[in-house]
C-alpha cells in the first residue's frame, strides 16, 4: 500500500473513529428536555430573501459543518468528570447542546411579525410550532406576509425655511417617494441621509433624532401617507429654562493643528497651550519640542478651512488623510462652540507621534510539496525620515530551498535554490511635482513611491541577477478605488551562468529568449476596488486591474534618432530590452455565511504579448500556475502550459493564464480555522513559435486543459499573521491523455503527487 493509501486510511479511520464515539447527539439531555435540532421557515411568497428571516430567530441549532454537528460531537465524546484535563478541553472547543425552549420559539415569532410589519406587511401572520422525535425537535415557522402597504404621498412639515431649502432641493435622491413600498429601513437611510446633507451645511449639532414621522394608514387599498418633520433645536435660556428655536449653523473661527506627545483639549481660547505657535495658511500650527513635522505637510492634508461653514464630510476627509501619515500613530479631532449665539467654532486637530524608528526580523520554514526551505528577512524602518512624514524602509532578505528530484532519476535531485537580496523603499506622503497641489492632497491623499532593489538567485541549472529601480505615485480615487502609476520602472535582468544540460534544453526553443540578459523599462497602471467594511463581517468585492506596457520609449527614440538595420534587435549598452504589453484581472467575492464562516469566490485572467523588438515575454513577467496561492495541488511553476508534460526543470511559465478558485472557510476552535477548496485553472503560450508540445492556446481544445485540484487546510489566526497550511489532491491533469486526465478514477495517485504548503496569509 503506498504511503498516499495509509494517509486516506488514516483519515478515514479516524473520521469513522469520531463518529462512533460522538452519535449520541442527545447524550447530556436531561428526561423532559429535547435538542434543537433545526428550524425550517416556510411561506408560499415573499420578495424578502429567506436569509433575512435568520436574524429573528431567537434560538438556533447547534453549528454544524457540511450537515454534521461537529462542535456538538465534540463535547459529547467528553466524560462527566470535568476534572479530567482531556475532558475539560473537548467541553471548551466543543459546544454544549442547545435545549429546545417554548419561550423562544414564541419570541421569534413576535420578532418575525414585527420585522414583517416593518417592512410593510401590516397584516402578516407567523405560526409557529415543535416537530419532537426521539429527544429531537425541529421548529416550523410559518409566515403569511399577506399584502404590502405602499405610500400614497408624502408631506414635510418643516418650521425653518432655510433648513428645508436644503432637505428639499434634491427631490431624486429622496428615498421615500408616492408608490415606494412602505419599509423602516429607507426611513432610517432617509434619516441619516438628512443628517449628512445638514451637517455638510453647517448644522454642526443636527442629529438624525429630531427628525420625526406621522404615518396615517387608515386608509384603503393599502395606502399610507407619511409626514415627515424636523424638531426645533433645544438650547438653555439665561434663567436655566430651556427654549425651542431654528437649528445654528456654525463657521469655523480658529484651527489649531498641535502635534503632541499628549492628548489635551479646548481651553477657552481655543486651544490649551500655544508654545511655539505658528500660522501658517490661517492655521495656526503648534508644535512641540519632541515632534519634528514640516508646517505645509499637515496643512496641505487639512480640509477644516478658517472661515468656511463647518462640513462633517471634510472633517472625515482630514482625519483620513492625517491618519495615513505614517509619523502619527493617533490623530483626535475636536469642535468647541465659542458661545452660543456667535455660530462659530473653534477646532482642535491633535497628533500624537508614532514610533519613528524600528527594527524588525522573521524567519519562516516554507514547503511546497517536498520543497523544503527557510527564509528570513531584516527589516529598518523611519516613519519620518526628513520631517515630513516620510517612511523609509530597508529590509534584507535571504532564502534556501531544495528543489525537486528528476522523475527519470528519483534519487537524482536538482539540488538548492538559494537567494539573497536588499530592497529600499522611501514614501512620500504627497506628489513630487514642480508645481503645488493643494487641493488635490487634500482630496486624494496622493503618495510618491521611490524604489530600489537588487536580488541574487542562485539555483544549480541557472544563476540570475537582477537590478530594479522604480519611480511612481499612488492616491485614493475615492474611499473604494485606490490608483497607482509608475511612470518610470527600469529592470535589469543578467543571466551570467546556464548549466550546460539547462543550456542545452533551451537552446532553439521559445523560452530560450526569456532567459537572456534584458533590459525591462516599463510604465505600469493599477487599479484596487474594495467595497470592505473593517468593522463589520458583511459580503464584500475586490477588484484590481493592472496594465503594464514596456520598451515603447526606448524603440520610439531609436526610430527617431538611431539606424537600427532592419529586422535588427536594438539593444541599450549591449543588452537587449524588451518590447511587450501585459494585463491581469483578479476578482473576488467574500460572502459571509454566519457566524465564523465564508465562502470565497476568485477569478484571475492575465495576457502577455511581445512585439517588435522581442520575441518573448522576460521570464518574470510570465505567468505560472501552482503553489501556495495558485492551484495549490501543484508545486509552484510546475503546472501547463496546457497539455504539455514538464520534465527536470520544474520552470513552466506562458504568457496567458486562467484560474478559478472557490473556498470555504469555518471556525474551528481557539485560533484554530479550517477551509475546503478547489482550484481550477491553467497557463497557456499565445506564440506559435513554442514548441512545447500542447502548450499553446487553442479555442478548439483549451477547456479540455483545465487542471482541477481540491483539499483543506488549516489557518492559525493570531490577529496580527496567519500562519496557513494547505493540502491539495489533483482531481484532473491535463498533462495526461485526453481520456485519463480525471486522476482519482485513471492513475495512481502517490506520495508526491500531493501538494502541500505553508504559508503565512491566506491564498486571496
């Protein structure tokens, strides 16, 4: 039996082992008491999705995963002597059953009637009741909706002509318009809508809670009709009494900008202590002998103006901007009414410094089925290198790896991949230009990104060096989109040792080119769009788009002002550039399931075309399929292209790439998370010139080369890193021949054939 076999077996084993010890679901109830044991909610027609009735209920069942109560079958193969340690843990990570109750059933269904009468069904009906079998019970709660109530008109009773001016000047933004559905929520979206259009106004103290309704639904054939008010402002009189009058609008007198070792507040001038104050731009800049911070910077990042009428959008704009300076780790934003009848304010804006200097290190242990290896890295780090908040960091790096054994020589392998290198990365917090942009700074929050690196790469078939060097600028478009372009981005990439067998294998091949000694001057775009609410574990998108685009400068100074001869490869100091067009789309959906669960969906579609002055796209701008955040039921680079059989040099790379991938993650216990995958994909070459025997992409068969892999893995979530391993089992090659490429069913799986590997992060 081979080594994969006892694997299986083990698993099996000790699966059938778990449940026979734990199939007594009901083993801790007591006589009289009955596990929940599900709840079904049935209706004949709803337009709300079923999954919105979930909130409601009161009680649920036990978690279970993929239909098995595996948290419930854990406490239950614990023994009654909780002084046991054994026993202890399993009734810590396990969940005790959940006992049926009369009580919540019955509040569910007030809940789901009144979630129902929210939402327009005033009439609807929710019956519930207890399906008991062997110490089992499952709920059936059944809703009749009956019709909806829609609004017939709307009126507003406003008492400030000037605050309803503002309300009522978009009328196509309102939510509630005659013929809507009746529904609380759009109320509530209504209400806070009102509130930022007022306090983006002026309206410094306005709060949703003086906004009030009167809704009229004695009316036939389902018809409300709605008032919407606005409460007078509530302030104290000079006798102690309180007055109702028109909501203040407030202007801004005086903006202190104060960095600080320590938070303090407002005093009555308006700021606490003004040791070394400056003004600078109408605000007044107060600094502190430990914080060294250039004036304009914090200036350019402040949209909290002198003189303009206060604007809740604008003070959310500079504490975004502030807090992305690196040279503060806090940034406190606070208002003081100067008095009650001036209608000015008075705004403190305070930055704490951070930490500005650090050293940090790691080492790792990295596998990639049967490639074993160790990397570690230095890393220096100044957050406000030349007072002006900009981070500098310089990180050292270095790594070893085995590399795989010759599948014609088991016992022959290709031996280490070694790699060194240093990388420096210096960011600005603004655009480096000529000219100034203010205005701009304060609305996107631009970055200019400076960097260089060299790495070194020693493996036995090849030796590679390369310089980089790359000049560019990043800024947020709004709060989902992020831009960054680099204008300039210049490679070079020698090669000066090939091993004679590896020499030999590329020579005359199309691969052959990407090896050579090349010059990369390249102008890169990239696009990231995330709809993600930190704050919050609700479904959410990811987008980026990267388009990149190389030697067109150079080939267009060589027409203007070279003689190349024709069909000639021109070349920079000797060395050849390359000429190529590549762009890659990575999409992504988190959809969050429940409590501690997600399905993720991701898809990656990436092309590389050379031109003119190349014949192939550099090796490192190439994709390749396998390892850790690919299909991970390959070593990485050992994938395609397409139908092609790699051999000794497990270095596949092509030029167009698709994948798939879907994963379920769950909680487990303590920091311990699990996920079940599958990966689907492959590369492709786009060139005819390749001669790797059914790498090159074709219309006629390309889906017939999909490779599938599927497995689980497990995820160490220690808040700051997780730690990851997975396992993937190949389900179709399509190195195989048509006919046998559905491994399970056609080959024998082996030891090797797993892929298996660590990682630190999830894959996407």
């Amino acid at each position: 039996m081979t080594r994969y076999k006892l694997f299986i077996h083990f698993l099996f084993s000790a699966a059938v082992a778990l449940l026979m010890g734990s199939c007594n679901s009901t083993r801790y109830l007591e006589e009289g008491e009955y596990l929940l044991d599900g709840y079904e909610v049935e209706y004949s027609k709803s337009p709300i999705p079923r999954d919105e009735f979930r909130n409601y209920i009161k009680q649920k069942p036990n978690k279970e995963f993929l239909g098995w109560k595996f948290w419930l079958h854990l406490y239950n193969l614990s023994g009654e002597d909780v002084s046991k340690g054994l026993n202890r843990w399993l009734r810590r990570i396990g969940e005790p059953p959940v006992v049926f109750s009369d009580d919540l059933m019955d509040n569910s269904s007030q809940q789901l009637e009144m979630f129902l009468f929210n939402k327009g069904y005033f009439n609807a009906t929710v019956k519930d009741s207890a399906v008991i079998k062997k110490q089992k019970a499952e709920v059936i709660y059944r809703i009749d909706p009956g019709e909806p109530y829609y609004i017939r008109k709307v009126d507003y009773d406003f008492p400030d002509a000037d605050l309803a001016e503002y309300v009522l000047a978009d009328s196509t933004q309102r939510l509630l318009k005659p013929g809507t559905q009746y529904d609380v929520d759009k109320f509530q979206a209504e209400n806070a809508r009102i509130e930022n259009i007022l306090r983006d106004n002026g309206y410094f103290n306005f709060t949703r809670d003086f906004i009030y309704y009167e809704v009229d639904s004695a009316l036939d054939n389902r018809y409300v009709d709605v008032t919407m008010g606005i409460n007078n402002y509530l302030r104290k009189d000079s006798l102690g009494g309180t007055v109702r009058e028109k909501h203040p609008t407030y202007w801004i007198r005086n903006v202190f900008m104060k960095t600080s070792s320590e938070l303090s507040g407002l005093g009555g001038n308006g700021v606490s202590e003004q040791i070394d104050s400056v003004q600078y731009e109408n605000v007044y800049v107060i600094g502190s002998p430990d914080v060294h911070i250039k004036h304009q910077l914090i200036t350019q990042k402040n949209y909290i103006i002198p003189d303009e009428l206060y604007n809740a959008r604008r003070v959310q704009q500079t504490y975004r901007n502030l807090t992305s300076l690196s040279a503060f780790r806090l940034v406190d934003i606070n208002f003081k009414v100067v008095d009650q009848d001036s209608g000015l304010l008075d705004c403190q804006i305070q930055m704490l410094p951070a930490v500005h200097q650090a050293f940090t290190g790691g080492v790792e242990g990295t596998t990639s089925g049967g490639n074993i290896g160790a990397a570690g890295n230095l890393n220096y780090q100044h957050r406000n290198l030349f007072g002006g908040s900009e981070k500098f960091d310089l990180t050292f790096l270095g790594a070893i790896e085995t590399l795989p054994e010759n599948p014609d020589k088991p016992d022959d392998r290709l031996g280490t991949m070694q790699e060194l290198g240093v990388e420096a990365r210096l960011n600005f917090p603004q655009f480096l230009l000529p000219f100034r942009t203010d205005q701009f700074i304060r609305k996107y929050n631009p970055e200019t990104n400076l960097n260089l690196a060299y790495n070194y790469q020693k493996r036995p078939d090849y030796t590679r060096s390369t310089f980089r060097g790359s000049f560019g600028y990043r800024w947020r478009g709004n709060r989902y989109v992020t831009h960054s372009v680099f204008p300039v981005d210049i490679s070079l990439i020698n090669t000066p040792f090939l091993d004679e067998d590896f020499s030999n294998w590329l020579e005359g091949t199309y691969l052959y080119y990407s090896y050579l000694p090349h010059f990369i001057t390249d102008q890169r775009y990239r696009m990231v769009y995330t709809n993600q609410n930190l704050n919050k574990n609700v479904d959410f998108q990811y987008v980026r788009f990267g388009l990149e685009t190389a030697g067109n400068l150079m080939y267009g100074f060589y027409q203007l002002f070279g003689s190349p001869e024709n069909d000639a490869v021109l070349s920079l100091f000797g060395v050849d550039y390359a000429q190529y067009v590549r762009a890659d789309l990575d999409v992504r959906h988190y959809d969050y399931l429940g409590e501690n669960s997600s399905m993720v969906y991701r898809g990656f579609l990436g092309m590389a075309l050379p031109y003119l002055n190349s014949t192939a796209i550099p090796f490192e701008k190439q994709f390749f399929g396998g390892g850790a955040n690919s299909l991970r039921a390959w070593r990485v680079k050992t994938l395609g292209p397409g139908s092609f059989e790699g051999d000794r040099y497990p270095n596949q790379t092509a030029d167009l790439k698709i994948e798939a991938n879907i994963e379920y993650r769950f909680g487990l216990f303590w920091k311990l998370d699990g996920a079940l995958f599958v990966d689907a994909g492959n590369i492709w070459s786009l060139s005819a010139e390749d001669d790797r025997e059914g790498a090159t992409f074709d219309l006629q068969r390309f889906y017939k080369e999909f490779a599938v892999g599927a497995g689980f893995g497990f995820r160490f979530d220690f808040n700051f890193f997780v730690f990851r391993i997975d396992l993937g089992v190949p389900l179709v090659d399509p190195s195989y021949p048509e006919g046998a490429r559905w491994v399970p069913a056609n080959n024998d799986l082996k030891w090797n054939d797993l892929g298996y590997n660590f990682a630190i992060g999830y894959p996407f």
